[in-house]
C-alpha cells in the first residue's frame, strides 16, 4: 500500500488536522449571485447554538439547484478568514469533491446529524 507521502502528496501532522473546523450546518437561504465570475449560489447555512448561521459562495450550480439546497445538511469549514467575492463576504468554505467536468459533488453526512459537530 502506498502511503500519501509516497504517492507525491505532502504529508501533514495530526495537529494539522485537528485545526481545520469542519462542521456540520443546515442551508436555510439561497440566493442567485449574478456578479459571481463562474456561475455560483449564495448560501447561508445554520451551524447551531455555538457558530450560528455563516454565509459562503458555493459553485455548485451545474449539480444543485436552489430549492434541492434548501434543507439539505452539508459540512463545511467554519475556521477560515472571511473573503471578499465580489460584492459578496463570504465566511466559511463549502466542502465538495470536483469532478473533471467542472462540476462540484457536495460533502454531506451519510445520515442527519445535529448542526455543529465537527468531523472526526
């Protein structure tokens, strides 16, 4: 079996890991962002009690429309500094899996969990 560092990735120290937040959340607004370069939904996401309600980009519109959003529970990084898009601040990243055709394949929990935990 080959190990990441074998295959030409860099390794990282659990430490790393463990300073990357990523949390579940609840998208509860969707919102078309015209000024957007490449075609992208503005998403506000309900991550519980402890970090509350975190907007982002999301450049997910080729699989995922508005309505099929709304609802659907998603993990995302809550630990990042804020960014300027645009017109737009976005304040967290929404974590997804490219695929060759450009399209984004969301990162979600196998089954609902409660809004907040962090992966493990």
């Amino acid at each position: 079996m080959t190990t990441p560092a074998a295959s030409g990735l860099p390794a990282i120290a659990w430490d790393d890991f463990e300073k990357v937040e990523l949390r579940t959340g609840t998208i509860v607004q969707v919102e078309p962002f015209p000024e957007a370069r490449s075609p992208a939904w503005k998403v506000w996401v309900d991550f519980g009690p402890g970090i509350g309600v975190l907007k982002s980009s999301a450049r997910i519109t080729h699989l995922y429309a508005a309505d099929d959003l709304l609802g659907r529970q998603i993990i995302g990084v809550v630990n990042f500094p804020p960014r300027q898009i645009g017109p737009f601040r976005s304040e967290f990243l929404v974590t997804g899996f490219a695929q060759a055709d450009g399209s984004v394949v969301l990162a979600v929990p196998e089954r609902p969990v409660e809004n907040g935990l962090k992966l493990a």
